[in-house]
C-alpha cells in the first residue's frame, strides 16, 4: 500500500475522554482502500469508542477523522450511513417483533405514495441474501430466528443501504465455529466486491485468517501497528496484553474418591413447537469435575439448561438435579443474567439470599470486591451495567456467580466477548472450583476452551450426546494426535459418522 | 328472551355500542404502538362531546361543528404530546391529570354557558346517510356516519399500520426507538403523529355520544374510554383482535340492556356486572398473554 493513495479512512490525533477517564488518547492511523484492517485489543482499549466516534455516535474531544481525504464529522449516525459508512453493533440494534424485510428497510423504504412496495425491493433483498448467501426468509420475525441469523440481518440492512465502508464490531464473538466460517465468507466477499472493512476483535486467529493490516489499542492508546505479513502472534499477543504477569492454570487435578451425582439425565426428551430439541439426550455430571458440552449451536444446548432451570419441562425420560444451589452464567448475560439498570454491586446483591435490609456501603463493598478481583473496567461504581462493555458484563456476572459457593455450576460461554487476559482469570478459577469438589458444567462453542477446561467432554448433535470423552482421549503427546481428536469431534459436531 | 336477541332492534342496539369503544380503542392503539400510553381517552371523549354540543347549538351546522371539534381535540393532544414527548412527563400522570381536567371543564363550561349542573340543551343530532338511514329498524344506525366510519376504520387501522411508510415508522418507534433513530426515524415527530391521531379518532367517539343523545350530559361517557382501552388489551394492539374486542363488549352490554328491558329471572345488579364478568373470563380463559409494544410508555 503506497502512501500516495488517498485512504479510506484516516484518524488523525483523536482524543476522547469520559469525566476523568481517557477512552482514546491521541490515536492516529489510517485504513487503505478495499482492505480488512483489524483493531485488536483487550475490553475497554478503547476501540468501541473510537468506532462511534467514527460512526457519529460520539462525538470526540479533539482531532479529526478524514474519508477518502476530506474531513468529516458526523452529528449522528445518519449521517455516517449517508456518507456510504455502515456499522454492525454488539448490541443489534433490530426489533424483535418486526419481520426480516420490515427491520431490513425501516428508515429507507421504497414506496410508492407512502405506500410500502413489496414485490420489487423483496426481489432486490432477495437477491442481496442470495448473493451473500445469508440464508435469511423476508418473512421470518426477528424474535423467531438465531442471534447468528440476527447478525445476518444486520449485515443485509448495511448492503441494502449500499455501505461502502463496513464496520464491524466483534462479530464473531455470538458465533459457533462453524458460522465463524460462514461469516468468513461473507467478509472475504465483502473485500471482493471492493468494500473496505475494519473488523474490531480481540481473537488472534481472526486477524490471522482475513486482515490485511492490524492495528493494537491498549488503554485508549494506539501501541503497535503491523501490516499482516509481517505478523507475529507472539509479538501482537505481547502488544495487546502488556507488561502483565501472565495467569497460568493450576495444572493440578484434585481426585475426589467418592464423587456426588449433581446432574443426571437419562433418555429425555424435550419439545418445543412440535419439534425435538431435546431428543434421548444422556449424560451426569458430577462433583468435583468440570463436564463440558461442545456442539454446534442450537442442538439442545439452550434446551439443557431451560431444563436445568426448570422454565422448560421435559416431556419424557428423566433429569434429576440433586442439590438446590445452581450458579448459572447464561447464554444471554443482558437478557437472563442481570438487570442492566442496575449497577454492579445491585446485580451482586440480587442474587443473594439473607438479607432483609441493606444500605450503600454494602452495595459499595459489593462491587469493589468483583471490580477489583475480575479486573472490571469502568469509569463510575454507580453507573448501569449496561454501560459496561460486554466482556466486563460478563466478568460481573461469572464473578458474582462463582462467589455464591454452589455446589453446582452451569456455565454457558463462561467467556464470550472477554479479553485473553480475563479469560484466563476465568480459567483459573473454574478450576480451583473444581478442585473444591465443585461440579461444573460448561457448555460453550469454543472447542479450545472446552478441551481445555473439561474432565469429561460430550458432543451433543441434534439434543443427543452422540459421543463422550475422558480426559486421557485429549491429553494429547503431539500435534498430530491432537489433530486426529479435533477432526474427529468436528465430524462428531456435525452429525457425521465417526 | 331470545327472540329480542336475534332481532334487528338489537343488532342496532350492539351496533350503537360498538361504536365508541371502536374509537377510542383504535385512537389508544395509534397512540400505543408510537409508545405513548394514553389513559386519557376518556377525557378526549369528554371534552369532544361537549365541545360538539357547544358548536352546534352556538352554530348550527353539524359538519363545522365535527370540524372544530376535532381541531380542539387536535389542541389537546398537542398539549399531551408536549407534556409525554418533548417534557417527557410520566404518560399515567398525565393521563390521569387529563381526565380530571377535562371533566372538570365540561362541567364548568356547562354552568358557564347554560346555566346548568348536568347538561347542555338539547340539538339535532348528524343528519345520517341518505337512503340507508330511511330504513325500518337497523337504518338509523346503518346510516350512520361516523357508525360506518367505525367499520371501515378496521380496514384502514390495519392498512395504515402493517402496509404504509407512517405505519411501520410508528410502530418502529414503539417497540425499539434507539433502533429506529439510528436508521433515520424520527422518534420523536412520529409519536406526536400517533397521538395526534389518537386525538382525532377519540374525538370521532365523542362526537357520535353526544350526537347519538342530541346533547351533552355531565357523566355522559361512563367509563367508555376505559373500556376502550381495555378492549385494545384484550385485541393485543391489532385493529382485528380490537375489532372482536370491542363488538364482545358491545354485545354484553346490549344484551345487558335488552335483558334490563325485557326482565328476567336475574336480579338487574347481577345483569349489570354481566359485560365485566366476561370480560374478566375471556381475559383468564381465551386471551393468553398479551404484549404491548416494547417501548410502550418508555419516554424517549
């Protein structure tokens, strides 16, 4: 890439501060021409936040932003998206009880004398999901369909507003690997038809497979920046992190002679509207081990852990749960797992069970006890978790989770949207839970982290677990084995024969 | 007993007491699916009533009087879009400030004007259609204005909301306006277009009330604007399921009266509660869960 072509995007000494704390300080770079350029950093470097000022969602304290060399300032993101610029948010930004087409043309309808056309725009989107291959139905209302279909109807409405410029920000972290592929694709088709992309992320494989060029933020500045040849994951790791001690996993595996039964499902069967989600499934956890549940998205996992939770009944067959005291990090932390109006230290206190009165010290104590240990990035204890990016949303609740000393654990994702550093925090503890005779169920699309974490894994296809494993099947002596093991219960994950 | 049901008089009669509930239901269903909770239905009714009664015995004409009725109608809800959306006061406070305010007024202006307590002299009601209304029985109604407007109102609410541009921006703005705003709506502009309308369609009900009795009485709307709201409940926010809701109520409560007229075996305090025990039974056995629009209520 020559320095004298113009580029796409180019920031130029941007700052932003929120009262005393600095989202951005200073950053400068620029963003070729039909390149994917990544951002990379850890929850809260601040690359959220330069994105909307980007996008004219904030607006930054000083320095300017250039498209294709002229300077710009968007008041609001209308005015970003008429400039050709499209944004994929975190939080989709869809209504639920609208159908596909209606969210895909809300605010740029075709119409004839106020009047919506149907036939020709639902031809022109038609063509638009064939083309990208997005597989979405005009008619299907959003509150039916999957949070990766969810996406792919964000995506459709930046094509159908012809966005040139698409943003996207941690797009992947909703996805199972199998759509990690997919979305892949889609990007890849993107960069074809000459669009510029910038990807925000923080998974070194991503930035590894798509960009073209990498650029690192580490609290609010801009540290490294790297064209993708020339990249090292060591360095680019290193870069991201910092100058932190890194956290290592207890390598010890405490033995327990005479294990509880915590969970038992035997032969249960599950329906919802007519169709089998549960469908024989079978399998225990103990205590004192951590079982782990990998499998492509929507094959019962949810349905597992409504059963769990008892808001869905099995039809048949049988589920015990033999102890009262469940911690659950679900799959929807905004939806299920906490009241985002509320702050950090009410959300801790919410789940707790003696108390009759309480007062603002309490609370206080509350959240500086999780803030401090997890590590939680915010600028005000008082401000509503929603506030919070969704990495430190998560280390709330799995802090606040694992702090209530259930004897059972169900984890779903326990590290979605959460930065390496984190996560191993995380990491950490689930095991040290473990070896405190703790019976832990993960359930996560992130085969790494499931082998990793797991005593005993099983593969569950079609709301069946159609293979199990011990740990001796993935210790693995070298790569070649591993290998092996990951092409097997790939296969396993997608119902083929192993 | 049921020779009085399956007659025309009581057609009409179910037809008459559809009407107002129709109304106000689909004026608190505009205002809805924009996110802006009225309760005030009532008092709009209220205050339209009177104010028709006024124009036409000040003035004469009972189209001009529609006129300026549904411009004053306009003006209040003016003043609630400015106090929910622009001031962002509670919607049930205002609601029920409204109501109180509104009655009071129409029994002020009453004594202001005709030295009064309860009511206004009395009118000619709207001329009807021609030809239809000189139909035996079922004309008077049937020839109706604003009664046929009330049914073609089903069509046009369902038109309006699910196949046009304003439909689809308002009820975008009720159920996730942070959506919507970053797409380009409005937010907003469109939530004083559904009051605005909930105005006019309130008003329509109001009109007919005091037309239908050829003058206004203090007391005169009874809680129809309530039931309205209500209906719109149980229709779960579709002109159809409104449209049902509403001729349910309607039904009840002519059948309360005929069985008042005819007598029955019943004592008459049990046939009164009869419109609201069923109410109370639909709701439990046949309705399920209902879902306001998202945004419902949320101030923005």
């Amino acid at each position: 890439m020559s320095s004298n072509v113009i580029p796409a995007i180019e920031f130029r000494n941007i700052t932003k501060k929120f009262g005393t704390f600095t989202a951005n300080e200073d950053i400068s770079f620029s963003v070729a021409e039909n390149t994917i350029h990544s951002i990379i950093g850890e929850n809260g470097a601040g690359k959220s936040t330069l994105m909307k000022i980007l996008f004219g969602i904030y607006s930054g304290d000083s320095g300017e932003i250039l498209i294709k060399g002229n300077p710009v300032k968007f008041r609001s993101p209308l005015e970003a998206i008429d400039s050709n610029i499209g944004m994929l948010h975190q939080h989709f930004e869809l209504i639920e009880d609208f159908t596909v087409f209606e969210n895909v043309i809300l605010g740029s309808e075709p119409v004839n004398s106020g009047v919506i056309e149907t036939t020709k725009s639902g031809i022109a989107i038609k063509t638009l999901i064939d083309k990208y291959k997005l597989g979405l139905e005009l008619d299907d209302r959003i509150s039916d369909i999957s949070i990766s279909q969810k996406q792919k109807v964000e995506i459709l409405k930046l094509l159908y507003r012809n966005s040139e410029i698409l943003i996207f920000d941690e797009p992947t972290s909703v996805l199972s690997p199998v759509e990690v592929e997919e979305f892949f694709k889609i990007i890849r088709k993107f960069k074809d038809e000459g669009k510029t992309i910038i990807l925000i992320t923080h998974k070194l494989n991503e930035i590894k497979e798509l960009s073209d060029r990498v650029s690192v933020l580490r609290k609010g500045r801009l540290v490294y920046e790297v064209d993708a040849c020339g990249l090292d994951l060591d360095v680019l790791s290193r870069e991201i992190i910092g100058n932190v001690a890194a956290v290592h996993l207890p390598d010890e595996r405490a033995v327990f002679n005479n294990p509880d039964v915590l969970i038992k499902f035997e032969n249960a069967k599950l329906k919802k509207d007519n169709v089998d989600k549960l469908n024989g499934l079978s399998f225990t956890v103990k205590s004192g081990e951590v079982y782990g549940i990998c499998g492509v998205e929507g094959n019962g996992q949810s349905e597992i852990v409504e059963a769990i939770l008892g808001t869905e009944k099995i039809h048949s067959g049988k589920m015990e749960i033999r102890t009262r005291d469940v911690s659950l990090v679900p799959d929807d932390r905004i939806g299920k797992g906490m009241i985002k109006e509320f702050t950090v230290g009410e959300n801790v206190l919410l789940r707790e069970k003696k108390f009759f009165i309480y007062n603002a010290k309490r609370i206080k104590e509350k959240a500086r006890d999780i803030i401090s240990k997890y590590d939680v990035r915010l600028s005000d204890e008082t401000a509503p978790l929603e506030s919070l990016s969704g990495g430190n949303q998560q280390k709330v609740i799995f802090g606040r989770e694992t702090g209530l000393g259930n004897k059972l654990m169900v984890l779903v994702h326990p590290t979605r949207g959460v930065d390496i550093n984190s996560s191993a925090f995380i990491y950490k503890i689930i095991i040290e839970e473990r070896n405190r005779d703790k019976g832990i169920l993960i359930i996560s699309s992130d085969l790494e982290e499931v082998l990793k974490l797991s005593d005993r894994i099983g593969v569950i296809y079609k709301g069946k677990i159609v293979n199990e494993y011990g740990k001796q099947d993935f210790t693995f002596r070298d790569e070649a084995k591993k290998q092996e093991f990951m092409t097997n219960i790939g296969k396993a994950m997608i119902g083929a024969e192993v | 007993m049921i020779e009085s049901i399956l007659s025309l008089t009581f057609l009409a009669q179910v037809l008459r007491m559809f009407t107002p509930y129709y109304l106000g239901a689909s004026a608190a269903n505009f205002s809805e699916r924009g996110g802006v909770i009225n309760i005030a239905i009532e008092g709009f009714m209220i205050i339209s009533a009177f104010s028709y009664a006024f124009f036409t015995i000040t003035f004469g004409n009972p189209f001009v009087s529609l006129l300026l009725t549904i411009i004053v109608s306009l003006l209040f809800s003016l003043l609630y879009a400015l106090l929910t959306i622009k001031l962002k006061i509670n919607q049930i406070v205002t609601g029920v400030g409204f109501n109180l305010l509104m009655a009071g007024t129409a029994k002020f202006l009453i004594m202001f004007f005709y030295q009064s307590s309860s009511n206004t002299p009395n009118f000619q009601p709207l001329p009807g259609l021609p030809f239809i209304s000189d139909i035996p029985v079922i004309g008077k109604a049937a020839g109706d204005y604003i009664i046929v407007f009330g049914f073609i109102l089903i069509f046009i609410s369902q038109f309006v909301l699910f196949r046009t541009r304003f439909g689809l921006r308002l009820r975008s703005v009720g159920e996730n306006p942070e959506a919507a705003e970053t797409l380009g709506v409005g937010v907003r502009v469109y939530k004083l277009y559904g009051v605005l309308v909930c105005g006019v369609l309130s008003s329509l009900g109001g009109i007919w009330l005091a037309s239908n009795q050829g003058s206004f009485s203090d007391g005169m709307i009874a809680g129809r604007g309530y039931i309205a709201i209500a209906a719109m409940i149980i229709g779960k926010w579709k002109p159809v399921n409104i449209f049902f809701a509403c001729l349910m109520f309607a039904f009840f409560e002519g059948l309360e009266i005929t069985l008042q007229i005819t007598g029955s075996f019943l004592p008459s305090q049990i046939v009164q509660m009869l419109p609201y025990v069923i109410t109370v039974l639909v709701l439990i056995g046949f309705i399920g869960k209902t879902r306001p629009p998202a945004a419902d209520g949320v101030p923005y």
